[in-house]
C-alpha cells in the first residue's frame, strides 16, 4: 500500500503587469498521516508567541516582534524528515499573454 501524500500549493508575483520578473511558485509535501500532528506543532508555536491560530504565515510579515517564530517555522521544517518543499522560479518576461 503506497502513502498518501497532502500538497499544499502557493505562488508569488504571479500577476502579468506587477512590474516583477519572477515568479515562483511553491510546494510543501506532508504525508497525510502526519499532517495533523505537524499542523499541531505549528499552531503551538503561533500560539506561544501570543497568536491565534487562524494566523497565517507569510514572509510579508516577518518582523522585529515576529523573527523568533519564523525561526523557530523554520527549523522545525528542516528536524522534520516528512516534510518536503518544492519551487519553480519562472522568468516572466519569455512568457507569452495570448495565442501565437
């Protein structure tokens, strides 16, 4: 029986005339049997620094005040062997708006 595998997916600067070059667009890779109790773990370090769960993490929002939680994300990310991560950067300007 093979595993079954949660793929969470996001991108970044992908709209056409937002003056970016790049763009990325990323994956995160969690069995499904785990994601329960990593989703835990992270929601125990948002709540230790004073936030509600519903909190959602984006790199926008790294601060002064928020430095040691995005840390502490972080290395949780690379203990765990279970969790995958996964990018394309495509370079916007040799993509085409419409039909040839």
């Amino acid at each position: 029986m093979s595993a079954i595998f949660n793929i969470y997916c996001d991108e970044s600067c992908h709209l056409e005339h937002d003056h970016i070059d790049t763009m990325v667009i990323g994956a995160l890779i969690c069995p499904q049997a785990r994601v329960r109790e990593i989703a835990e773990a992270i929601r125990g370090l948002k709540e230790a620094q004073g936030l509600t769960s519903p909190f959602e993490l984006k790199w926008s929002r790294v601060s002064p005040a928020f430095v040691g939680l995005y840390e502490k994300v972080v290395d949780l990310f690379f203990k765990e062997p279970d969790l995958r991560f996964r990018a394309v950067i495509i370079d916007k300007t040799i993509l085409r708006a419409g039909p040839a």
